[in-house]
C-alpha cells in the first residue's frame, strides 16, 4: 500500500481525483486505488508488487485475460511499421470485413475511438436518417458520457450519486426520454405521446452498469415491434455484450436484431476502439457518402486495430470458447447463488454467461429501481474483504463481475471461499 498511497497522493495534485474515469476511484467502498503495474492472464499486480485475481478485465476487453502472447505479438508487429498515418489501411479493411462477418445485422461499420463515440454517432445517423429528434433511453443504462445520454445513467453516475451532470445544458437532454428497463408500457406511452418524433429506442440488450439486469422474456422482442410500428431505429448498445455473449453479441445470443449496433471494450482487445454500424441504407448517411457528418483523427488506428483483430480472429477461431466460457459463468454464479441459499443469505444473483452481479437486496433486481435498493454500505465491506483476499472487483455495487478465459475453476473456488468467509463473519 504504500506506494499506491504515494501514487495517489501525486495524482491528486494533478488529477482531478486522482483519477481518468471516475469508476476507478474507490469513493464508494473507501480505501485506496490500487495502482496497476502489469497484468498477465487472470491476475494484476500493482506498484506494490500486491497480486490480484481480477474480475474487471479493463471493465470487459480482456476476455482472453491480460497480455495474451499472439495479441500482444501482433501489436508490437504493428508498431514497427508505424503508430499511425492518418489516411486509410488495410488492418481497417480487414477489421470492418471481420465485423461484418461476425454480427450479420452489420453491412457496413465505422471505426472510432471509444464506446462514449460510438453510441454518440450512431444516434446522430439515426436522427439523420428519420428526421426526428427524439431518443427513448431506459434509466440505468448508461452509453458513456456525452451530453444527450447523462440522463440517469448508470454506475458512475450512481455511485457518485450524483443524479445528472452539471454542465449538461437543459437543451442537450430535452429530447431524451428515460424509460424504465423490462417494461415495454413504459417504451409504448413515449411513443403514444410523441409517435412520429422518436428517432432512435437505445437499449443494453443486457444492461451492465448497473450490476447485471437481464432482458426478460418478450423485452427485446417488444421493442423490435415497437420501433417498427412507430417508424423508429432500434439500437442495441453492445459495447460489454459485443463479442463476450457470443461471437455476434446479445443480439445473436437473443435471436433480436437491431438496425444499429455499437460496440467498444472487446473490439479493442485493450485497445481504444469503437464501432458503430448496421443496415447499409442507414450506414449511407455517414459522410463522405451521406450528410451526417462523423470524422475521427485517430480512428482506426493501425496498432489498436492490430489488437482487436488479433483478439477477435482467436476468437472466431475458437468458437468453443464462447461455450466454455459461458459454461463457467453458469458454474460459478450458480455455486454463489447455491452458497447464499445454504447458509441462509436472501441477496440476489443475476447472471448470463461470463457477466454477473451479486446484489446485497431481497429483491429480485429487473430494473435500476430495484438495482438501487441494494445495500451499499454492506459491498463496500464485501469489496474490502475481497480485496484483502486477493481478489479484485470493480469497486462498485453497480458494475458487473467479468469473467474471462483466463479464469480457471482452481481461481473460482478460491472466489467462493473467499466469500464464504465473508458470510461467516457478517
Ligand atoms: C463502457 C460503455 C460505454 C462507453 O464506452 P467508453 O469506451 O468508456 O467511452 C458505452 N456503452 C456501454 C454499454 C458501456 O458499457
């Protein structure tokens, strides 16, 4: 600890809380940041040489666990050739090929350079392309931090309880509406009331800041029917669940297919990427083909495009390890849930695949109401605990656990012990 409290008491003379995201800091479980040196397969180690088993996997790109050898090769071959150009490459080429291959509701994509970007872009072609203003949001899911979409927004937001952000003029937000997540009556009364002003429904298909909240049955579907009745762009915001449920994401996991996707976090394999991209008639609004106009200095970057590639090619390659992967996020959230049970704890489990959450609340959690109904105070002792045992959580109740093919079931029962002794002692 002692050279991440020297880290942290640096950064906070020149870092606005001594952190880039506000997600990293540990305001909400207390304690310290841990500062993060290197990181190999499951674990992290820090400045003070602590190691971790980590469940945040750079909040969801490391699927294939950190620094694996082919990625990191094919970057430091990148590299060599030079760190970027500005003009067009055949990584880009390959990369949007191998996207369109993957996901079959894309036919053509947008490189950019994070997920805040993509969504940012994709509801600007949306409007484009319907000449309508409004957007429908579900509160709770958050699709980064640009002016439109910090309407209740999710983990961030919520845990630096801070309702919305200063700095959001009134007009940026007016013609975003919030509904509320798993309840399609909530969706219909927007478009009752404006029915031929809403662009764009944007949706997690499974929403992931704010814990885990899976879409229940007929949820996805209903939206479908409801931007089709209504002249609507559906747009399912992939960013964590692109190429982590399945290789084409929730919509191929959920058999629902958006007319706009955005994706970030995986499809950089580490890297700052992001896409945006769906059906070609819609896609042809974006400049220089179309008149809404998105550009991007660094976009498709040649190296970050190395990356990506290199994780999704091992990816497609190995299309088992997305049922290995799965698998083992059904074993292990499924013994936490059987070990809350017998030893008689009421918290909720939610889970699909490699993405769960523990919720310290009676409740069943469907929507951010029941999500906030959590116990704070109680994760922040279970994150400490945790922590203090070797094991690395977002530091927030309202982030998802994420489990990658790094973590063998050695690393999980050692999880599960760790929590069982917590249950012990509270
Ligand atoms: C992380 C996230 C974003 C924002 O991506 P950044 O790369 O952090 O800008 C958008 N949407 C979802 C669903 C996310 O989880």
């Amino acid at each position: 600890m002692k050279n991440a409290k020297y880290f942290l008491e640096r950064a906070k003379k020149v870092i606005p809380g001594g952190v880039n995201s506000p997600v990293r800091a540990f305001g909400s479980v207390g304690g310290t940041p841990r500062f993060i040196k290197r990181a190999k397969g499951a674990y992290l180690y820090d400045e003070d040489e602590n190691c971790y088993l980590d469940f945040v996997g750079s909040w969801g790109p490391m699927i294939l666990g950190h620094s694996h050898d082919e990625v990191i090769r094919r970057v430091q071959d990148a590299c060599q050739r030079g760190l970027s150009f500005g003009a067009a490459t055949a990584a880009e080429v390959e990369m949007a090929e191998l996207v369109c291959e993957l996901v079959p509701s894309i036919e053509l994509v947008r490189m950019v350079n994070s997920g805040t970007e993509a969504v940012m872009s994709a509801i600007r072609v949306a409007r484009g392309f319907t000449g309508r203003d409004k957007i429908i949001k579900f509160s709770g899911c958050y699709h980064g931090h640009s002016d439109g979409l910090l309407v209740q927004a999710g983990s961030g937001v919520m845990t630096a309880g801070v309702p919305d952000s200063l700095g959001v003029p009134v007009g940026c937000t007016k013609d975003t509406l919030s509904a509320r997540y798993n309840d399609l009556d909530s969706v219909k009364a927007h478009f009752s009331r404006c029915p031929e002003e809403i662009a764009a429904v944007i949706v997690e298909p499974v929403a992931a800041n704010m814990g885990v909240v899976l879409p229940e049955e007929g949820f996805l579907e209903g939206l479908r029917k409801l931007c089709d009745a209504y002249g609507a762009l559906l747009i399912f915001d992939e960013v964590i669940t692109g190429f982590r449920l399945a290789i084409d994401g929730a919509q191929g996991y959920y058999g629902v297919t958006p007319d706009l996707t955005t994706f970030g976090k995986i499809i950089g394999g580490g890297m700052p990427v992001g896409a945006y991209g769906g059906k070609r008639q819609i896609m042809e609004m974006v400049a220089p083909l179309g008149s809404v106009y998105q550009a991007g200095t660094l976009s498709g970057n040649p190296v970050a495009m190395a990356a990506g590639m290199a994780q999704l090619t091992i990816l497609k390659e190995h299309p088992q390890y997305y049922r290995e992967l799965n698998e083992k996020g059904d074993r292990f959230f499924g013994n936490i849930e059987r070990l809350l049970r017998e030893t008689g704890h009421p918290w909720k489990v939610n889970h699909v695949g490699s993405l769960g959450c523990l919720y310290f609340t009676k409740q069943d959690v469907k929507d951010y109401e029941s999500a906030k109904n959590s116990d704070t105070e109680l994760f922040a002792k279970f994150h400490n605990h945790m922590l203090e045992q070797g094991i690395y959580l977002a530091p927030s109740q309202f982030e998802a656990v994420f489990l990658s093919l790094a973590h063998t079931e050695e690393m999980l029962g050692k999880v599960l012990e760790a929590i069982t002794i917590f249950l012990q002692k509270i």
